[in-house]
C-alpha cells in the first residue's frame, strides 16, 4: 500500500514544476517524512483546477458521509484506492470519473521483509526530483459548523517487477505519474475503458530504492530520515 511520503521541494519549486500556484502560500511546509495516520495536509492539484496547488487532508471522507463521526471512522479505511475495484466502491465509483488528481512528491517509503524482520526504504524516480502519485479527491461539508474539508485518496495497483522485491508482504504500489503522464491521468474525456487502459499500460522504469533508518517514525520529519542506512544483512 502507500501510506508514507516525502514532499521536501519548497514551494517555488512546485509551482515552477506544475506551472500553478498556491491557494494557500503561507500553510505550506515541506516535509521529509509524513504518515496518513497523522492526516497530514499535502499539496494536491485537482484535474479540474489544473493552475491551484490546493492543501488536501490524507484519508478520504466521500461527501455522501452524514455525521462527523462515521467521517472519523472511514478516512481511516480510504487513504487508498484500488484501482482494480475502484469502480465498484461506494467510496470510489463516482470519484474515479471526475474528480481525479495528483499528489507531487519526492519519493514514498515502503517495508522490505527479510527473514523475520522489515526494514524501510526509500523509493524514489531517477529521471525527475519531483513527480506525481494518482488520486482521488473530494469535498466534505461538516454538519456541525459547516466547514469545508478536502480530502484524497492515492490509487494502488498491483506491484511490478521492481517493486515486487521491496515491498514484499502485499506487492502493492501507488500509481505513478511522470510529467509525460500527469496529463493522461487529468484527462476526463477518457472512457472508463480508456482510463483503465492507460492505468493498466502506465510503466514506470526508472525507480530506485535504498534502505533507511528502522526509526524513520521516531526521526519523523528530519532530514535524517531520507540517509542512506547500511545493515550488516542487506547488500
């Protein structure tokens, strides 16, 4: 799955890379390492607000969701998506169609086991310093005091060969997104055929992963999280 991310890129960087700007300039911070389970805010740019870098609460919430406390539970159970099922999710099914968008990062963290115990790496792509993961999103309204909550969704697809030998316990991966592919994920005018056609064929060749500190939750958002970590067991 995808539950830890590095966007470290200020925020300059970002808007020159996506061509947009800040909704919000002053709420945002890199980060080095961040966790769903902390409902972190992200920098996320909607498919239909293409020139707005907007700040997206982690763990979806659909808008269908009637009281704040069933809000609690599901964005819980929603920081990703399957695509192999995403149109059948209650969830998921009438996101899918129009209301994609990408996540920028520098990289994601997944867990390699070997033997007995799991050691965290660093997966990053070679060709670019920033790139994209695929999502869905959407807005919830809160009953109790009427606030507007944005929230997303990362879609996973099934490990290829790469990431098959890191994260080997689910082999599973986010999906994605160079700069060459960001506007084929963005394109609405894809049928549902289309889109899955294009999800299914998207490669990503140009991965590369190291191992990294076993205390990257206790290090959390320190730079020392992104070091190179060397075990005597991983060669």
């Amino acid at each position: 799955m995808c539950y830890f991310v590095s966007v470290i890129k200020s925020r300059i960087e970002l808007e020159k890379r996506f061509n947009s700007k800040f909704s919000e300039p002053d709420k945002y911070s890199p980060l080095y390492f961040t966790s769903a389970f902390e409902l972190p805010k992200l920098p996320f740019i909607r498919g239909d607000s293409a020139g707005s870098i907007e700040l997206f609460n982690w763990g979806l919430i659909p808008r269908w969701v009637k009281d704040i406390d069933f809000a609690k539970k599901i964005r819980y159970k929603t920081f990703n998506a399957r695509f192999e099922t995403i149109f059948e999710k209650p969830s998921f099914k009438h996101l899918i169609r129009d209301k994609r968008g990408i996540l920028p990062v520098s990289g994601f963290f997944e867990w390699k086991k070997i033997k007995d115990e799991k050691y965290p790496y660093f997966i990053k792509l070679n060709s670019e310093e920033i790139f994209s993961l695929g999502g869905i999103w959407d807005f919830w309204k809160n009953p109790d005091n009427g606030d507007i909550i944005k929230t997303f969704s990362i879609i996973t697809l099934p490990a290829n060969g790469f990431m098959r030998k890191i994260h080997t316990t689910q082999n599973r991966m986010p999906l994605i997104l160079s700069g060459g592919t960001e506007k084929d994920w963005l394109d609405f005018s894809l049928t549902k055929k289309q889109l899955k056609d294009f999800v299914t064929g998207n490669k990503v060749e140009s991965l590369s992963a190291y191992p990294v500190d076993k205390r990257i939750r206790k290090l959390g958002n320190r730079k020392e999280v992104l070091y190179r970590f060397e075990y005597d067991n991983i060669r």
